[in-house]
C-alpha cells in the first residue's frame, strides 16, 4: 500500500460517511462509501426479484458491481440500509467485493474508505485509521432526520429499533464481526454537531499524515 488510506469505520449512523467525504475533500483523496457497495446489492437483488437469502444470487450482482454505479438514490433508503444489512452476512458476497475495495484502497495516491471493516480487514496497514461512534439513540435520531429529509414518512421507533437490529447482526455475523482497529482512533459524536465531528476527525488525521510522511 503505498499511498496514503485513511480508513473509517463505525456503525451504522454515527456520522462515518459524512466525516470520510470531507476527509476526501479535505486531503483530495477519492472516497468509497463501501457501505453503498452493499446496499447496491441488495437493491439490486430486489429489483431482479431475487432472494436476499439467496447467498449465490447476491454473490453473482455483487461481482458486477462498480464505484461509479452507486450514484442511484435508491442505495441510500431506509429499505436499502436493511438489504445491505442482509446480504452483507453471506461470505460469498463479501468476498466478491473484497478486490473492488483492495483495488480502490491500492491507488498510488491514496484513498479514503468508509465501512465496518476497512482498518480491520480491507487496509489493515493504513497509516490512518478512525473509528466513529455515537449513541444508538443519537444515530436513530440523526437517521430520522436524514430518511424525513428524503420524504420518507418513517417513525422515530422503528428506526431505533432498526439501529439495534444492524448493530446486533454487525457484531454477531461469523465473517467481519465488526471490532475497532487495535491502532484506530475512537471519535465518538454523541454529543458533536457534524462541524465539530468533521474539524476532530481532520485533525486526527492530519496528525497520521504527517507520522506517515516523516516514517
């Protein structure tokens, strides 16, 4: 790996996408929400009528899928969060996305990727690697928010108990299991606005580019 990656990872909700996208911004690196990869699958699935328990069937629409296809607001519902969720336990789909995120993490100058298991798993030997958090409260309330923004006519509740669920299957399911980095930084933004959360996650950040630079 010889470009400079930052990982972020976290669970669902807790603000890691907006912090990777200004990371990108901010250090003009590309950005992959690998999240999306997963739930353009399991859209995908969907619409061809297909399973979601179907292990093969996903596998096979996880293996054409590409960083330029997950533009479709149909990968950012409510409904397409808990697909994800779905297919994201069978190790045949996971495993047919693993080349597209190495590939993405590889480029020479460097990447920004956000998921649940980047600094784990996908980039390992980052030099730069956070780990986003917050309250599951707080994430049902910042997903509310998002998911009514959109016009989705959603209750608070069943969002919350939907956090409770990802996060349940997350760290239960035998390929992954979602675990912080031994080398990651904990941010949490329970108690962040995203400015706030933004601004510390830069700082951390820049505080592992220059370690890199000077190693």
């Amino acid at each position: 790996m010889s470009g400079f990656v930052v990982t972020v990872d976290g669970p669902a909700a807790s603000g890691k996408g907006t912090i990777a996208t200004g990371l990108g911004a901010a250090f003009g690196l590309p950005v992959l929400d690998t999240g999306l990869l997963y739930r353009a699958v399991g859209v995908l699935v969907q619409r061809a009528g297909g399973d979601l328990d179907h292990a093969g069937a996903a596998a096979d629409v996880a293996r054409s899928i590409r960083p330029e296809m997950l533009d479709d607001p149909g990968f950012r519902t409510r409904a397409a969060g808990e697909a994800a969720s779905r297919i994201a336990v069978h190790p045949a789909v996971r495993a047919a996305l693993l080349d597209l995120q190495h590939a993405f993490a590889r480029q020479p100058g460097g990447a920004v990727l956000d998921g649940r298991d980047i600094g784990t798993v996908i980039a390992p030997d980052a030099p730069a690697k956070l780990f986003v958090t917050a309250s599951p409260q707080a994430r049902a309330q910042r997903r509310w928010k998002q998911l009514t923004a959109q016009g989705e006519a959603v209750d608070f509740d069943d969002v919350l108990a939907d956090i409770a669920r990802r996060d349940a299957r997350d760290a239960g399911r035998e390929a992954a299991p979602m675990t912080m980095a031994n080398d990651a930084v904990l941010l949490d933004t329970t108690e962040m606005t995203i400015e706030q959360a933004a601004d510390a996650a830069r700082r951390i950040i820049e505080a592992a580019r220059a370690r890199w630079e000077t190693s």
